[in-house]
C-alpha cells in the first residue's frame, strides 16, 4: 500500500486499474487536489484528477472496484480549462481598471480641439484632438443637422442627454454666428428646448453655481457671463469642472488655468487625442463592476479584486457620498446608494445619512435641482434602503419612496431612463421589486441576473451615447453561463445521490416526499452553491430532513416522555444503529441521524483535515434535549441548522464562541425569526401584500425589526467571531423568509430554474 500512497507528497501516486484502499488518516494531502465530487449507490466518489475514488465510511477510503478512467473526464477537464481562462483574462482586466475604461466622446473631444494655444499661437492647443476629429467625422455634417434635426420633437425626455437643454441652444447660436444657415433655428421644437434651457436656469440661480458644486459644472459650455475667479475655486483637485472634458475645455479657454490644462493634456495623452464624456469614471466603474459579477454568480473568483476596489471605494467616501470620479466635490444618488450598499455588506463602517441631502418633502432625487427622475438610480435607493439597521430612518423614508416610484413606472410600463439604454431593464427592476433583499437567494438571483444582463449591448448615456466595458461586456456573462451550468450539474449528480439516500432510508415511510426532500436540497444550493461545497450542502439538506423527522416524532408520534428520554440517552451512547429489519420509528429515525452525522464527521475530516464529529453529535444532543423543554419559546432548529453548516464548512466554532454573547444573540433572534416565520408559513398567514392590515401588520413589523438587528449584528465588524460565522446566521434567516415570501406555485418554479433548467 505505501507504495501506492506516500503522505509527504501532493497527490498519491495511482496505478490506473489496480484496486487499492488505505486509511484516510494517512492521506490528508488528497484534500489539496483541485476535484469535484461524483455520486454512486456506494457513497460519495471523489474525482481526483482522472481518478475516482469512493469514500464510504469512516475508516477507510477504498475503491469498490478498481481505480478507473471515466468518460467524459477529459470533456470536463477542458470546460474547466476554459473557465480558469475566462476567469484569468477577467482579473487581468479588473487588476488594470484604472480611471474606468470607456470610449471617446466626439462631442468632449470637439470641445478640447476647439481650445485655442495657451501662448497666444493661432494653432490648437491640442492638435492631436483636431486630428481626431478629423479622421473621425463623417462627410455629411451639417446636411445631417438638416435632415434630422426634427427627430427631436418625437424624442422622450428621459433620454434627454445630460445638460442637452442647457448645452445645445448655445451651440445652435454659435452655428448662427458663423453664418451656417442650413439648420433650422425656427423651428418648434428648437423653441421647445429653449423652453426647457430656461426652466433649468430658474431652478438652479447663478448665485448657487458660482458658490456651491451643482450638476451645471458639467455643462458650463452651455453657459455664459461666468464669474471665473468664483468658479476656479469649484475645480477637483484633478482640475476638472466634475468629470466632464467638455466643461473643463470651456473653462480652459476662458480662464488658461494650468490644472484644467494638466486635467485635459493627461486625457489627451492617454485617448491618443480623443477625450471621454467621463473622466475618471474610477468609482462608477468599480462600483458597478462589483453589483455585476455578484449579481451574476461569479465574485467569487474575483474576491482580492473586489476587496482593492472597496478599499478604493471607501478612501474617497465621504458625509457626502461620491460621484462617479473620485474627489469631484459633488455626490449623486446612484453612486452613493450603490457605495453604501456595498461598503455596508462588506463590513466597512458607513451611514445612511450620506442619502438625506438627496430627500426633499418626501422625494428622492438623483441629485439637486434635477429635473427628471430615472429608473436606475431610483432602483438603486431601494436596493440600499433594504440593508438597513434598527432606527434608520432616513433609509425607511428612502425604501417606501423608491417603491411606490418604480411600481408607478411598472404601472405604466414606462422605464426609459436618463443613465443607461438596456433591454431587459423593465425585467432587471421587476424581478427586483417581486423579490426584496430579505427573500433573495444567491442562485435565484444568479439565474434571473444572467437573462437580464446585457452584456456589451448596453449602452450608458451622458452627453453622448458610450459603454463601459469594465462594466457590461460579453465576457462576465459568458463565465456566468459556464459556471451556473457546471454548478448545476454538480447539483443534479447530487441529488440523484439524495434520491438514492431516500430510497435506502425508506423516507416515504416516515412521511417524507421527494417533493419534500427536493425542497430541502434547493435551499441549500441555492445559498451554498460551489461545486467544491457539496458536503455542505448535503449536510444542510439532510439536515432539515432529520430536523423535521426528530420534531415531529418528538410533538406527535411519542407517546411518554420516557420514549423521548430513552431515545435521547442511545444517541449520548452512540448505539442507535440496529441490525434488526423491523424496528420502532424513533430508532429508524436516529439510525438516520447517526449514519448522517458520522458521514459528514468523515467528510469534513477529509476537506477540511479536522474532526468535528464531538461537536456535531454536542449539537445535536444539545437540541433534542431541549425537545423535551415543554417551555421552551423556540426550538432551536435554526441555530442547529447554522451550527450544522458551519461545523461542516470548516469553521471553528468552539466552545468559547458557542458561549459567547454576540453568538447567543445572533442564535436567539435567528431561532426567533424563523421560528415566526415557520409559523406563519404552515398557518398560511403571512400576505406580504396586506402586510400593514391588522394583527398581520404587528407582526410583519416585528419580523421587519428583527431582521434589521440581526443584520446589524452579522454586519457590524466583531473581533471576536468570524464574518462567515455569522454571515450563516442571516443566510439561514433569509432563508426562511424565502419560504414565507413565496408560494409554493413560485418556489416551484425557482427549483425548476436554479436546479433542472440550464442556460
């Protein structure tokens, strides 16, 4: 045997084709092979290499039959192969993102090769941008003007470019001036934009633009009779008008200022000529490169990538939130929702308050003095008004605006908006309202995500029209497919393996469905959804299976209390399992138990190189003890679930934890939401819908109150116990407010989409 296996090296030495067994504590190196598991009649077979190997009891490893070659492994090794490429050209793009990549703006880059020679030359500043434009524009010109400037008046408002009513009557007299006369200055709707321009000025006086940053620092090309020496004072610190290219062009011409020209020459410089509509677009793209790859199932991969880009993102945070570039001196609600929001997943000590200046008499506005609200930015304050702690009232404010908004667009199937042209936008912000943050599971939301995601075919909008690569392109959908479908398959090997768990168990028997244990396998996948996690996922599935065997035996089947003690001291013994065919239910049941607990000892010892067989038989013990409390408020399930999944996962949870107050709370208020929502759920009472009638609406707040305190408790940073510790706490509580959210009829069909469907 040993020269089969030496446990100094990184991977045993197989002979194909030659049978071999040895004791797993003799091969603690397997478990830093890269595999995924497979599933057989005779337990679980582990995929080293092109190696399958079957792990079926405690003691020993053994092959059933021999060491052999499987079909289809080479396929499997290239799909993988094809993933880890993706995934390496992804961190390649995320290590270099920079000031957030995007395209050049025809429209900024005019303006920077319209400013004339600092030193008084009749030549351009930058020739390099005259050149662009040169190579760039098209021959038609203003005959174009001519023949489509009447498109405008059948144009919506939402996709207004921005500062277009400010900027454009400025242009068309500049034309005037210079003797063009082939574009139709009288024309209605060019009458109608001048309206516009002017109800723009009124809301924003010229006292308030030369004292205090407001969105016209973007457009000051569109302006005149400008207090310079005012304004100067305004600039970022990169020399910028805020972000924009165009307005930092116009300032340079009018005030020579060597910080616009040192903003404008870099940009120059780096767009071989060309300038963006944006720049830096820093926080904007890592923002939203994040809200993609977690939307789409894949951060995973990317996790040191998107700790750089928090920590990025949290340097420039600010009282007043952020822009889309970094030190703009000017804040947004889209950007600050969507800092927030993130910063406060990740454990980073933020406030809400950043959102109250954007609240006016009960609205909500992407900025000040803004004239038409969009949908996306709007989305993106409800999204961050659902991660809110208890006493927030800023974000309970924010949470019931945003709703009531996007469900008027809803109504009137009206979601063009301001920032972005995406086609499945509508379906993004539907799915978004029918499913809150508190009933969300990672791979429903993977599943709906990736039909939603544009990919490169989104298109953002500012003054013109541009992309952002960093942010939509083919490539994050494409590893999002390939993952989700490797995942998934995994996931249906495995519960071809439960099915054969509950035939072998006879569960019918006991009252339990595959309906039933189905249900239960989803809820774990749809959490715990890597493929290298199946013990884990196994482990919750059966779990919750054995849970409700234990509870119901224990509520309704036993007859004496001494039955319920007599089975509790066999498990304490460990000698529940019986040789006998026919035997009582509660013996069945912890037969179940025992087998199930020392599989996952087993298992775990393997990936883990730990044994946690003393503390899963403590918890378990420790919960059908308090099966016979007859006063207990809660029963616990839900803390042994969290116990169970973490003590699975690796994670120590030691005794000092266990005892530990931050733990007792977050166990108290876990057992009491789901125990709440359990209640709700098989009563059939809980109508999110009539969530504010009568004794329903208590209780619908108090499970709102307490989800708020046990997010603050898993967010907030602690010293003392482990995030991934207490991110199971409220994995498990969303969890069962999922199953109290939706009817089965939906349920149904989300299993259908994250476990059977493919994309």
């Amino acid at each position: 045997m040993q020269a089969l296996f030496n446990p100094q090296l990184a991977y045993p030495s197989l002979v194909p084709h030659q049978k071999f067994s040895w004791p797993i504590q003799q091969a603690p190196s397997l478990k830093h092979v890269p595999r995924h598991f497979l599933f057989g009649t005779n337990g679980i077979q582990v995929l080293r290499g092109k190696y399958l190997v079957n792990v079926v009891s405690r003691d020993t490893i053994i092959n059933p039959s021999q060491v052999r070659e499987k079909d289809g492994l080479e396929e499997e090794a290239l799909k993988v192969n094809v993933i880890q490429d993706q995934i390496e050209s992804i961190r390649e793009m995320l290590d270099t993102i920079g000031e957030g990549r995007t395209n050049v703006s025809a429209y900024d880059t005019a303006w920077v090769a319209l400013v004339p020679a600092l030193n008084g030359d009749d030549l351009p500043q930058f020739p390099d941008s005259l050149q662009w434009i040169a190579d760039n524009q098209l021959p038609d010109g203003i005959t174009f003007m001519k023949e489509n400037i009447h498109k405008l008046q059948d144009e919506n408002e939402d996709h207004m470019p921005c500062g277009f009513e400010v900027v454009f009557p400025v242009l068309l007299q500049k034309a005037r001036n210079l003797g063009i006369d082939k574009i139709p200055y009288d024309a209605p709707v060019i009458k109608d934009i001048y309206a516009a321009r002017e109800r723009k000025l009124k809301r924003i006086p010229m006292d308030l633009v030369h004292n205090i940053p407001t969105s016209l620092l973007y457009s000051l090309e569109g302006l005149q009779d400008l207090n310079w020496e005012k304004l100067l004072k305004l600039q970022t610190p990169l020399g910028s008008f805020l972000t924009s290219p165009a307005s930092t062009a116009f300032a340079l011409m009018k005030t020579k200022d060597e910080n616009c020209f040192k903003y404008l020459d870099d940009i120059v410089n780096e767009f071989r000529g060309g300038a963006p509509a944006a720049y830096p677009s820093d926080l904007f793209a890592r923002l939203w490169a994040i809200d993609r790859l977690q939307r789409l199932g894949i951060s995973r991969f990317f996790t040191p990538q998107i700790k750089d880009f928090l920590d990025y993102i949290y340097r420039f945070w600010s009282e007043d939130g952020i822009f889309g570039g970094r030190l703009a001196r000017f804040s947004d609600v889209d950007d600050s929702s969507m800092g927030f929001r993130f910063l406060r997943l990740h454990g980073y000590n933020v406030t809400p308050d950043v959102l109250k200046q954007f609240e006016s008499n009960g609205k909500f506005s992407c900025f000040a003095y803004q004239m038409i609200e969009s949908p996306t930015p709007i989305y993106n304050l409800y999204r961050a008004s659902q991660v809110q702690f208890p006493g927030e009232k800023i974000l309970e404010e924010a949470k019931e605006f945003s709703f009531n908004f996007l469900q008027e667009r809803l109504a009137s199937d009206n979601f063009l908006d301001k920032w972005v042209i995406s086609k499945y936008l509508p379906d993004e912000i539907k799915q978004g309202l029918e499913m809150p943050w508190y009933a969300s599971l990672p791979r429903v939301e993977a599943k709906y995500y990736i039909e939603h995601y544009g990919g490169e075919d989104d298109v953002w909008i500012s003054k013109t029209l541009y992309r952002m690569p960093d942010i939509s392109n083919n490539r994050y959908l494409e590893l999002a497919k390939m993952d989700f479908n490797r995942c998934q398959a995994q996931h249906q090997r495995e519960w071809d393996f439960l099915e054969e768990w509950y035939a072998n168990c006879k569960l019918q028997e006991l009252g339990i469905s595959k309906k039933d244990l189905l249900l239960a396998y989803f809820l774990a996948a749809a959490n715990i959804f890597e493929p290298e996690r199946s013990n884990v996922r196994l482990a919750w599935a059966k779990s919750q299976i054995i849970i409700r065997l234990i509870t119901f035996y224990f509520t309704k089947e036993s007859k004496t209390l001494e039955e319920r003690i007599d089975l509790l001291s066999k498990f304490r013994n460990f000698n529940g399992i019986g040789k006998r065919k026919s035997y009582k239910t509660g013996q069945r049941i912890l037969d179940i138990l025992l087998k199930t607990l020392d599989q996952h000892s087993v298992e775990t010892l393997q990936e883990y190189d730990r044994d946690i067989s003393h503390q899963l038989h403590y918890a378990w013990e420790t919960w059908l003890s308090k099966l016979n409390d007859e006063d207990l408020e809660y029963n616990d399930q839900a803390e042994l679930l969290v116990h169970t999944i973490n003590t699975c996962s690796g994670y120590v949870v030691s005794e000092d934890i266990l005892q530990h107050q931050e733990y007792k709370n977050l166990s108290k208020l876990t057992n009491k939401i789901c125990h709440q929502l359990q209640e709700y759920q098989n009563n059939k009472v809980l109508e999110m819908g009539n969530r504010d009638k009568g004794t329903y609406g208590i209780k619908y707040k108090e499970i709102e109150t307490d989800m708020q305190a046990l997010v603050q408790l898993v967010l907030q940073e602690s010293n003392e116990i482990d995030s991934n510790i207490k991110q199971t706490f409220l994995m498990v509580a969303k969890t069962c407010y999922y199953m109290a959210y939706f009817d089965p009829e939906t349920i149904g069909y989300h299993i259908s989409k994250v476990i059977f469907e493919s994309v």
